[in-house]
C-alpha cells in the first residue's frame, strides 16, 4: 500500500513516499572517467545516489576527476563516474590536477600549461664527451642541450678516460673517479695483503689489487695471524700458546709425562724438554725425578785400599755419596783414578736417592770381590796404593766443574783389612769437598763386611772416635767457689793408636764440666784441653783439674776428637759405647765453707780427707760433725760405735748406756739370720748374740718408747734410722747396710758398701728412722744434687729440716747445736 504522505528520502534504497519509485530524485551527479585516471569527463555527466560503472564524480578517464560535460545523477556512484569534475582530458591518465608536470608534451597538472618550470631536467656538462657531466656546470630543459649530459660524477670533465665506473689501469690517475689512484685496477696490477701486524708477511683474507704497494701491504699471504708479528712463517717457535712458525704445531707440541716447552728465554725455538726437577733417561726418553750432579752434591766418603779376604786386585771399592737432597744422576760424571778417567755408561740411568752411595769396584762379582755387591764397575781401575793415589770427580763443560776430590799418602789412616772412612762428623760439616782433604777427617773402619775386613761399603760410615774412653776416680767432688777439683783422670782406647807405649797420635782430649743432667755438646758447658798423663796398658790416660767460677751443682766429663773436633766421644764412669748423662762425674760447687774450729774434727774441717769427694757432712762416713773419722763408718770416739748387737741411739755419741732409753738388738734389723751371718763372717763365740743368746727374737718385737724417738730422731740424720741403719749410696746405686757393728764386720766400708759379704744389709727400723725419697728431690747419704731425678730443681728434707749446704747454713753454729748432714740440717746430739 502507497504512503502518500509520506516524503521521499534521498538515496537510502526505499520507497519512502509510495510512489512506486526509489530514489526517484537522486542528487549526486557522476561523470564519465574512460580513461580511468579518477578524473571524469565534464560533457558526459549522471546523477544517482552511486556512481555507475565508469563514471566518477567528474570522471571519463578513471584519474578520479570527472568530466563537467558528462554528468550522471544516481543514488550511488556508477561505474566510471566520480564526484570530481575538474579533468581537463579525460581520455588521458596523465593528464588530471595535481598531477606532477614532466616533459611529455603534455599538460600534466591540468594547469593549461604544457612541460612548464615544474618539469625541467637538470644536465651537466660533458666537455670530454665522456657521457659523465661536470656537476659544477649545469643546463634545464625537458631534452639535453648539446654538450650536456644527465649523468653527473665527473671528477676531471676534462679527460675522457676518467669518469664514474670506468675501468681502472695503473696510469697514475683516478680512472673510476673513486678518489684514488691506480687501485684495484682492471689490468696492470698487482694483488697485495693486509700486513696489519707490520711482520712483512699478509693476511690472504684481506687483499686488494694496485699498481704500487699501499700502505698497510705487502705482496706475501702466508700469515696465519695477521694479528701477532710473532707468528709468521719461518719465526722462531716459541712457548707462547701460539703457532709462531705457522706450521700448524702450537710451541713444541705434545710433550708428554714430566715434560714442558723451553725457547731458553726466547733465543731458541721451542722444545720439549724435563721439568724442573727432573732428568731424562736416555735409554727411554721418558722425565723421571732427579738431576745431573752439581757442586756440593757428590762426596767421596770411603776408600778400601788393601782387603785381606781377597787380593787388592779384587777387593779394592771406593765409594761416593749423594748429599744433595734429591736424587743425582751419574752417569755424565768422569771420575779420575790416578791419572785415569772413566765414564760411567750413557744407558741404563744411574740415579743416586739422597743420603745413599755409589759403590764403585773393580770386580762385579761379589764371590771375587769380598762380598761387595758394586752399583759401578770399573775393571780397568788402576790399582790404589797407600803411598799416593788420588781419585777426582767431576763434570764435564766449559770450565769442567769439579765435584769432589781425594788425594792421600803413607800419612793418612789406613789399615790393612780396613777402608779409610770419613768421619759422619765431617760428612755433616757445611764443606766436607774441603775437609776431606785433610787426613784427620779419615779414620780406621770398624765394622766387618766379611770374616776379616772392616768396612761400610754401600752403608753409613763408623762413627770416627776412639774405640773405648772412661771416666776414672774420683768421679765426684764437692769444692767452695774459687777452689781447685782435684785431678779428674780419664783412659782412652784406639785401637792401633794408643796399644804401643806413648802417646797416641791425633788424639785430642778436653775436660769440660756443664748443668747437671744435660748433654755434654751444649754450649752450656764450658771446656779447657787435658793432658796426657801416661799409658795404663792398652789406654791412654789423661788428667786435669777444673776451678768453676759460680757456685751450683754440675756434671763433668772427658771428651775425645780423632777428627779435628767435627764428632766427640764423651766419657762416663761405666766407658759405655754411648755416653750416660747419669753416669757423668759430679760437680758440687758451694758458697765457701767455714771449718768448725770448735770441734776440728775430720767431719767440720772443710777438707776432703778421704779424697773421696766428699766434704764433711755430705760424706757418708762422716756420722756427725764431731765424728773425726771421714775415711770409716766410725766416729773415731772410744765410746761410740763399739756395739756389737745391744744397740741404742747411734748418734748420741756413746753406745749402749740406754740413758736414751732406745734399745734394740742387731739382729732385729739385720736382713740376713744371725746364724747365718756368723758362718759368713766367721764371727767367734756367737757374738752377734752373746748377750740374748737365743732371746733376741723377743727383744725384736718390743716397741721402742717415745721418749726414745724424742731424743735420737733429731739427731738422725736423712737415709737412716736411730740405730745406725742407714741408706748408702754413690750415684743411683744405693744400699741399707747398718753402720752400728763395725767391730762385728771390720771390712765393710764407702768402697765396698754394695758388697754383702762385707756389709750385710739391713730394714730401716719402722718407728725412729728417716727414710729419704730421691723422688721427692731428698737426698740420701753418699748422694749429691747431681744424683737427684731431672724433676728435681733443689734439695728438700724429710720431716721440715732445713736444707743446707754446708755447716754454716745451719742454725747456732756457735753452739754446735747443728750440722749439715747430706744437704739437711740435724742435731748434734748433747
């Protein structure tokens, strides 16, 4: 059904006023674009909502702009028809406004000028007629004036054979106008390489063709880095991590296990060569530990010249030493035999470990040559004589280097059946290439190799000292400051030195004293020469004195040296093979002693009367300070010390009266049985039991009251008991032997005291004794402060007695109240 009232809408497809017709009154006006520029023609307009094929809005030619003349009206755009109507030919594409005006005849932007300023070309001017222009002379206009061309660049306009891309010859000029001259050019040239490195030789990656050498060049292409001017072919190889040579090898190669590269400091081209360290075997070329021989490492330390097992022809070794502290290799050494050189073989290596030896024969085979088992055999060796040979070590070059050397005549120290050893004592010394020169730095082989010669071969050296050396009496002495020991001995023994009458040669002998308990080889001790003092037998015997300077407590003994003082032998009482510090002599040295002259006896004098060492109140025989008998365990008083088994307090000074009221029987402390001690001794009339025959046993069990150990335990001094059994000793060794029945064994004394068929032995009583305790630091009689444990740092005293060293140390002097008796204060009993 029609809307009539409704009002038709322009151009949106419907019939909005039902008049049966759509978009009847189409506004928009379309022009013929035939040439399909987007401009259409002006005289063939259509209007319509959308413009029909062909047409534009103004448009015949398609150029988007349409022509005024041809108009279509429609809803819609037709087909070659456009909005626009301002072409000016719509049967041409080229021709529409805006289009850029170029030189074609044709009006191109519509302007209604044709190739007007807008389309100009610009030519250069080509005056060698070379088709490149001038770019300084220029020419406008659609087509080429004469003489002009389009193609500018022409860097000389003056010259036909140079312009951009002509080909360059080597002619001096700049041929393809690139700003240089005669490169790369196309014929007449020469390729060169890069040398960016200056070594000469170029990199064949890098090159370029010219008629001269450039800088920078060179006309080789072997450089296999460009970058190094160490490595081109033919430098020398060096140990850098790069291929200096350019023959593809990096240094030396592989060099194997123990190996590394070495140029000697760049002077040389790289090699493999050992480590530091080690050597290479010649026989397999492989490194192993060790080094060829230097000054200092060799030493020739034993010579056998005549063997008594076999001929000398047979037996005679040298041996030589490896000192250094690796191994050493032998075989480039040359060793000299009397005038004789040898060379050890290049094959297989012979490598010394340190501290071992070389021994060095004549003959291989041990059933032929002594027992030896050789590691170098010299068959050709001339045969060594006592009288004057000489053996050279040494290393061949420029200078030779000598590495040790040994001449010897009738003087030196052989043996027949010995070797001449060199002393460990020299062996140890900073120089012994120097001191085994000297014939006191050899001595006689001790040890058997076979049944009868002496020798070390292939093994350390005897130690270079005499063979025996002991320290004789007196091995003790107790002096004041500023006093002279008396003459300390000591006998030597060497074996075909001191045997013939005389003195034995080369021996050297000190006497020398230091802190007690510490090694003689200290440089604590101090030391002054003995002298010799005659033969006993076999020995050598040497005496001297000592006068210390500073009180203390020392020990002293003899030293020996065969060898020029390189290695001692030091004495002790017991000639033991090594030295005893136990068993040095002992040295007492007090502040000075002041004799009791009240008393004068023996025991207060300040004498060694016995000459046995000991002074006074640290002699064992001496019983108290008034006992006048220093060389007896007897006090010299009549009324003392005569009991023969009915004993009282032993240091009372009288015997057997009981006004101490002690009393006990010998026997009770004797260890041995009475009777049997009677058979020992021989004693008559059962003496030992004349009084309590049969009835001792009883006297034994009784207890002493304590009014006795009030009265004699003062008195007593350390080691002993109140009935006169006490603790003898010299040095460590010490006996309990009861001094209280001299009369009943006549023959016990200091000298025999560990002899019990002399002193019978006896128990320290259990109630009134003073027991001494070396582990405590006390001292018991016959002992000093030398024979006390190293712990001991000082003397003490049972019970809280006052330590003394003499008399004078002890309280009321004056009075005789007191005694220093074995380094501690005690009681004269009034």
């Amino acid at each position: 059904m029609a809307n009539y009232e409704a009002q038709e809408i322009t151009c949106d497809g419907l019939d909005n006023d039902c008049d049966d017709a759509i978009d009847e009154d189409a506004v928009n006006t379309y022009y013929r674009d035939a040439d399909d520029d987007g401009y259409g023609d002006a005289e063939i307009p259509v209007e319509g909502c959308t413009p029909p094929a062909g047409y534009v809005a103004d448009d015949a030619d398609g150029d988007s702009f349409g022509d005024p003349d041809t108009t279509v009206s429609a809803c819609t755009q037709p087909a070659g028809y456009v909005v626009d109507a301002t072409d000016c030919d719509d049967a041409s594409d080229a021709k529409f406004p805006g289009n850029p005006e170029i030189c074609d005849g044709l009006d191109n932007d519509c302007n209604t000028i044709v190739d007007d300023d807008n389309a100009l070309n610009t030519y250069y001017r080509d005056a060698d007629g070379d088709h490149y222009g001038d770019s300084s002379d220029t020419a406008q206009g659609c087509a080429a004036p004469p003489g002009y061309v389009a193609n500018a660049g022409d860097c000389d306009d003056d010259d036909n054979t140079i312009f951009p891309g002509n080909p360059e010859i080597c002619d001096g000029l700049d041929n393809d106008c690139e700003g240089t001259v005669d490169v790369n050019p196309v014929s007449g040239g020469t390729t060169y390489y890069r040398d960016f490195d200056g070594d000469s030789y170029g990199d064949a990656s890098t090159s370029m063709v010219a008629c001269s050498l450039p800088a920078g060049y060179v006309i080789d292409n072997t450089d296999c880095n460009d970058l190094s001017p160490l490595s081109h072919p033919g430098a020398m190889e060096l140990c850098d991590l790069a291929d200096n040579d350019c023959d593809t090898v990096v240094d030396a190669g592989t060099c194997g296990t123990n190996k590394q590269c070495e140029d000697d400091g760049d002077t040389v081209d790289a090699y493999c060569t050992c480590i530091t360290g080690t050597i290479e075997d010649p026989g397999t070329g492989e490194c192993v530990f060790g080094r060829v021989a230097i000054a200092g490492d060799l030493l020739i330390t034993e010579i056998m010249i005549q063997p008594t097992a076999v001929t000398a022809a047979m037996g005679q070794y040298f041996e030589i030493l490896n000192r250094a502290p690796v191994k050493v290799a032998i075989n480039n050494i040359h060793i000299v035999v009397d005038g004789v050189t040898f060379t050890p073989p290049a094959s297989p290596l012979i490598l010394l470990n340190p501290g071992t030896r070389l021994l060095v024969t004549r003959e291989a085979n041990p059933a032929d040559n002594g027992g030896l088992t050789p590691d170098l055999v010299l068959a050709s060796m001339p045969l060594l004589t006592t009288t004057a040979s000489e053996i050279e070590l040494y290393l061949p070059g420029t200078p030779d280097v000598l590495l040790d050397a040994v001449a010897w005549d009738a003087t030196w120290r052989h043996g027949i059946g010995r070797s001449m050893t060199l002393s460990p004592g020299v062996v140890a010394a900073a120089d012994p290439m120097t001191l085994n020169d000297n014939f006191l730095s050899w001595c006689r082989a001790k040890s058997l190799y076979n049944a009868t010669d002496r020798g070390t071969p292939d093994i350390a050296n005897d130690t270079c000292t005499v063979d025996s050396c002991q320290l004789l009496a007196p091995t003790v002495q107790h002096i004041s400051i500023g006093d002279t020991t008396a003459q300390l001995n000591a006998q030597f023994y060497a074996a075909g030195i001191t045997d013939a009458a005389g003195q034995g040669a080369n021996l050297a002998v000190g006497l020398g004293y230091g802190p007690r308990a510490t090694p003689p080889s200290l440089s604590s001790w101090t030391w002054k020469t003995a002298a010799y003092a005659g033969d006993s037998t076999i020995y050598d015997l040497y005496r001297e004195t000592l006068t210390p300077a500073a009180a203390g407590s020392y020990h002293f003994t003899f030293r020996v040296t065969m060898d020029g003082g390189y290695s001692y032998r030091y004495c002790d009482k017991l000639g033991n093979d090594v030295y005893d510090t136990l068993q040095a002599g002992g040295l007492l040295v007090d502040t000075a002693c002041v004799p009791d002259t009240v008393l004068g006896t023996e025991c207060s004098d300040c004498i060694d009367n016995d000459a046995d060492g000991y002074v006074d109140g640290w002699d064992p025989e001496c019983l108290r300070a008034d006992d006048d008998m220093e060389n007896e365990f007897e006090s010299g008083n009549p009324a003392d010390n005569n009991a023969e088994n009915l004993l009282d307090c032993f240091y009372d000074g009288d015997s057997g009266s009981g006004n101490d009221t002690c009393e006990t029987h010998a026997c009770c402390l004797l260890d041995e049985n009475c009777n049997t001690l009677e058979t020992i001794f021989g004693l008559a009339n059962n003496t030992l039991d004349k009084k309590f025959w049969g009835e001792w046993e009883l006297k034994c069990d009784e207890l002493e009251p304590q009014t006795c150990i009030d009265n004699c335990l003062p008195s007593t001094p350390p080691g002993c008991d109140c009935f006169g059994c006490c603790t003898i000793c010299v040095g460590f060794e010490c006996h309990d032997i009861l001094l209280s029945t001299k009369n009943n064994f006549p023959n016990c004394s200091q000298e025999n005291y560990n002899d019990p068929t002399k002193c019978p032995t006896c128990t320290l009583h259990p109630q009134c004794s003073r027991p001494c305790d070396p582990d405590l630091c006390e001292l018991c009689p016959g002992m000093t402060e030398l024979d006390l444990p190293a712990h001991c740092t000082e003397v003490s005293c049972p019970d809280d007695l006052q330590v003394c060293t003499t008399s004078a140390d002890c309280p009321n002097l004056s009075s005789t109240a007191y005694s220093c008796q074995f380094g501690c204060c005690v009681a004269i009993y009034d």
